[in-house]
C-alpha cells in the first residue's frame, strides 16, 4: 500500500521561511505607536471604537479576528501533541517543565511588585505568556547565529505556554455567566465530537457549528475567541497506515489555510489595533507604578530566570539535554527572548481590566517588557559562537 508524503506542518513551514510573520507583527507593532504618537492619534483612537454591528471596531479584532488566532494555535498544539515536536515525553521534558516555570516565576514577580490585597493582582496572568511570532520573528533577525535546536525548542515552549494561557483565560478570565448560553455552547461542542467520531471529512459542517459556538460563547461570558481552541481540538488528524499522515487530512487542510491569514493578516492587525499607546506626558515614574512595573519585571526579569534556571538543573541533573549545537550562551538568550509577551499578554491584560487608564498601562508593561526581552536577547545572540 503507498504512502502519501508526511506533509510539513504550518509550525515547521513557519520555522523554514525564518518565521515572516512575526517580522510583520513588528512593524505593525511600532507603526501602532508611531499612529497613537502623531497628529492622527485622534482618529487612530476613534476608529478603534467605532461602533459596527453591536460591538465596536476593537471588539470585532479582539473577540472575533483573534478566534482565528486561537483555532491555529489549537490546531499546532493538537498537531505537536499528537505528531510533532511534543508527541513523547522525551521530547516534552524540556520545553514542558521551561514553560511552566516560564509561566510561574512572571506571575510570582507581579504579584511580588504588586502586594497582597492590591486590586491590581488580577493581572497575575499577564506576563505569563510567550509570543510565538515576535520571538520566532526575532530569531528571522539574527539568522543563521541561532541553530534550529533552539528555534524548535522556543516553538515547543511556547506552544505549551500557549496552552497554558488559553486554560488561565478560560479559568480566571470569564465575566458573569449565562446559563442559557453556556448550555447552548456545549450542545454546540457535543456536536462537534460527533463531526469528529463520525470520522467527517469535510470542513464546512465542523466552521459551520464552529461559527454558532462563537455566538454563543459571545453571550456565554467566557470569551469568545476560545472558542476557535475548541474547535481545533476536534479537527480529525488522519494518517495513513504506518502511522504516516494523510496530505488530505482535515486538520492539515484547515491549519496550512488558516497560518497565512493569522500570521499576515490577524496578528498584525490585532498588535496594530491595540499597540498604539499614547506616550504624551509618559515618565519614568509612570512606567514604575505597579501594574507596567509589575508587568515589565515578570516578562524580563521572570521569564528567564524560570526558563534558563529550571532548564539549567534538569540538563546539569542529565534529566534532559542541552539543545544540539547550542552553547549555554545561546540557551540564555533564547531565554530571555521568553520575556516577549506580545500578543497573548496584551490579550489577557484586555480580558483583566476594563478602565482605559488600567489598560492604558498594561500596555506600557507589555511593551516595554517584551522591547527589553527582545533587545537584550537579540545582544546576548549576535555575536556567533567559536
């Protein structure tokens, strides 16, 4: 019996093109701040929320464009689990344990900068995550200095982050909940499992249920945009016998569609509509008020430590092994490029607080956390190892 070719997935696709995407989320991040800067702020500000169709123009990118963010990252982390980077434990240890102490350490420094009993302390989450396109983009930068070891360990890593948001999101992040459209959701999610059970190969019955979910999780008050992870992770990923996968597979069909568009289209989009910070009449001792301060120091100073410590006693206890041909040097800056907490960080400070003022300045911690993460880590990476 033949055997289709083992496709590559849009997560390795990403990797071999020198991660695009994240280089145009860049430029869309600092053409955000130059737009809220300039003598067009006013404008830049109103079209954000103008109203169109129920919701204002920021709803529409940050509820409804970002579920295509979340089905993609449902999809790769499906896909990885199940037949990539993370399918063994061998393979797991490393980013796995990384991730989560990447993700535990940043909440502990917010906390700590924040005080126990602040009413900013629902913010722990915020320097919690990992932009995958930023940090990969980041990488685009610096070339051939970094090995590919350490580019699939910063995808691994961030991949599990990634998953580890969209469960906080989902846990700690919901408004006041609707029983009606709660119970109409997971009717919506039994249907799914059955498209799914029923080995259905066709897309459209899976977006069309998928789209109702979206509605109804609207009104549910658990975010909308998860729906797109909950969609993903009942996507069929066939494979062929010998375990090989199908080219024709309906998850590898939807994931090699959707990754041009999220990573082109809805990433920048999303940076550029809510980058845009106003720095008029911004000083030092507003970056050091808790929440930017709190913000900054967990994706700087706590990302690394718990990525770079808790990955240098697993390798130093022969637990789990330094990346192929990478140098400890390289392992640190890859590290701190961790701290880069764009995309998802802005999600969850936009989920935590409502006044503008509050999300004014988580804003600014995200920035200049993930700006500080990215330069120190590019610094550490540039020069090429003896």
């Amino acid at each position: 019996m033949s055997r289709r070719k083992r496709p590559r997935s849009a997560l390795r696709s990403l990797l071999r093109n020198e991660a695009a995407g994240g280089v145009v989320l860049i430029v869309a991040a600092g053409l955000a701040l130059a737009v809220a800067n300039s003598p067009i702020s006013e404008a830049y500000f109103a079209a954000l929320h103008a109203p169109l169709g129920g919701l204002d123009a920021l709803h529409w990118v940050n509820d409804g464009l970002m579920t295509l963010f979340f089905l993609l990252i449902g999809l790769e982390i499906k896909r990885e689990l199940l037949d990539g980077e993370l399918a063994t434990w061998s393979r797991r240890v490393l980013p796995g344990v990384a991730a989560a102490a990447g993700m535990a350490v940043p909440a502990l420094v917010y906390v700590a900068v924040q005080g126990f009993g602040s009413t900013a302390l629902h913010g722990w989450a915020i320097p919690a995550a990992t932009d995958i396109a930023f940090a990969l983009g980041v990488l685009a930068l610096l070339g051939s200095r970094v090995p590919a070891s350490l580019k699939v360990f910063l995808t691994a890593l961030a991949i599990i982050d990634d998953l580890g948001a969209v469960v906080i999101i989902a846990a700690f992040y919901t408004v006041d909940l609707t029983p009606w459209a709660l119970a109409a959701s997971g009717g919506a999610v039994a249907v799914l499992i059955g498209l799914s059970r029923a080995k259905t190969a066709a897309l459209a019955p899976y977006l069309i249920v998928g789209a109702a979910l979206w509605g109804f999780m609207l009104q549910s008050g658990v975010h909308a945009a998860l729906s797109g992870t909950v969609l993903a992770l009942t996507i069929p990923l066939r494979r062929t016998p010998g375990a090989v996968e199908d080219v024709a597979s309906p998850l590898h069909r939807l994931e090699h569609g959707l990754q041009p568009w999220v990573a082109f289209v809805v990433v920048p989009i999303f940076g550029f509509a809510n980058a845009g910070v106003s720095l008029a009449g911004t000083s030092l001792a507003a970056l050091l008020e808790p929440i930017p301060l709190g913000i900054a120091a967990g994706l700087f100073l706590g990302k690394q430590i718990g990525v770079f410590g808790v990955s240098f006693l697993l390798i130093r206890l022969n637990i789990a092994d330094l990346p192929a041909r990478a140098t400890w040097r390289q392992f640190y800056g890859v590290s701190v490029l961790c701290g880069i907490g764009f995309t998802m960080s802005l999600f969850i400070g936009l989920s935590a607080f409502s006044p503008s003022e509050q999300q004014a300045a988580v804003k600014l911690g995200v920035l200049v956390g993930s700006g500080l993460s990215a330069l120190v880590g590019m610094a550490v990476l540039l020069p090429r190892p003896r």
